[in-house]
C-alpha cells in the first residue's frame, strides 16, 4: 500500500497514489485519483518529472490510497 505523507518529485513510468502531481517543466496538472496508477509523461511537454502535492494535503482525513476511493465523510453532507 503506498501512504504519501510529504511532497516528492515523482518520474512518469513510477506507480503512484492518488494525488496532484504538478510539472516541473510547464506546470501542468494532473489529478490522479486512484491507487497503484503509472505515472506518464507530460501531455503537454513531454517532460517526465512531477511535484507530487498528496491527497493529504488536500485533505487531511485521507491518509491512504483506500480512503481516497471511498473518502471519510465530512460534517453534516448526506453525500
């Protein structure tokens, strides 16, 4: 199970968790939101290196790849 607790600097082709990773080169964002995905190269300019801003950070109940599929709910939404 990966558990990304920090922001990393991730390279397309590694298996990543749920998250926001950034382009170092152009900035271009991708949000993945599922566990265990392959990391790919910029659509944009092909770069292949990410800033990894985790779930965690967006979300500081989401702790785990699991959670992000089925996150914990929140105050008083009946979603």
């Amino acid at each position: 199970m990966i558990e990304l607790t920090e922001q990393k600097t991730y390279s397309a082709g590694q298996s990543v968790g749920p998250g926001k990773y950034v382009c170092i080169d152009c900035g271009k964002e991708l949000t993945l939101d599922k566990s265990e995905q392959d990391l790919r190269k910029c659509p944009s300019c092909s770069c292949e290196e990410y800033q990894c801003f985790p779930m965690t950070h967006i979300r500081p109940d989401i702790k785990t790849p699991e959670d992000a599929k089925n996150p914990p709910k929140r105050g008083k939404s009946n979603l």
